[in-house]
C-alpha cells in the first residue's frame, strides 16, 4: 500500500515539473549561496502523515513543507514563486490512489531573510495541509 504522503510528495512534485518551475527533492548542490545565484528555486522538504484508517484504506491529513531559495536581490521572486506554487498546489484534486481537498486554514506562507554559507539569501515556507482520503 502507498501512503498518502508518499502519493502527495509524488503528486507535487510532478505538478510543479509539469509547470516548468525548478523543483528538487533536497538542494541540488552543497552550496546553498551558489544556487542561489540561478535561484529561485524550490525544495520540497518534509511530509507528515496523520493517519485515520478505514477496513480498505489508509487515508487521514497529510502536510507539506516546500522551501523556496533566492538570493539577497531576489524577494519579489521568491514571493511571487512561493505564491504561484501555492495556487498550483490548491488545485492539486487527487493523487493515483487518493482524493486530495486542501485546508487552507492549516497553510502557512512565509518569506523571511536568511544566512546561510555566510551569505545573505531569501527563504520562502509554503506548509500546506491536505485531506487525503
């Protein structure tokens, strides 16, 4: 049996390939203040599962945590990327083997300067919370 979190992980990522955005699984390189020069990009961080069973299937409220890296100059384009990956992820209906409803009251979106390699960057956190089921 896939969980639901595996299928949500699975569904957003596609969804944000299939639109072209630059999505990775963890930062594509060890230096985060040198991706960011091509930035932004997104890593999709942790998956949480709160499960409620069913006598066939798993199914509960599962959360997702995407990171959106940019350089110092890039504030508006991490916000304008953390924005858009929010609208795509709201229309986000289902995955293979389950029926997705997204809370909105359990998101979070927030843009905040960060340090990281002694370098100045931007750092988006889009949580989002679905109903799988």
């Amino acid at each position: 049996m896939i969980t639901p979190d595996n299928e949500v992980f699975d569904a957003v990522f596609q969804l944000l390939q299939e639109d072209n955005l630059p999505v990775y699984d963890m930062s594509p390189d060890d230096s985060l203040s040198k991706m960011t020069e091509y930035g932004p990009y997104i890593v999709i961080g942790a998956t949480q599962l709160l499960t409620g069973n069913t006598k066939t299937q798993l199914q509960g409220a599962v959360a997702i945590t995407l990171h959106v890296w940019g350089n110092r100059k890039q504030r508006w384009e991490v916000s304008k990327m953390t924005s858009k990956v929010f609208t795509l992820l709201s229309s986000l209906k289902s995955s293979q083997h389950y029926n997705l409803q997204i809370r909105p009251q359990q998101t979070m979106n927030v843009v905040a300067p960060d340090k990281y390699d002694n370098a100045s960057v931007w750092h988006g956190v889009l949580d989002v919370t679905y109903a799988a089921y």
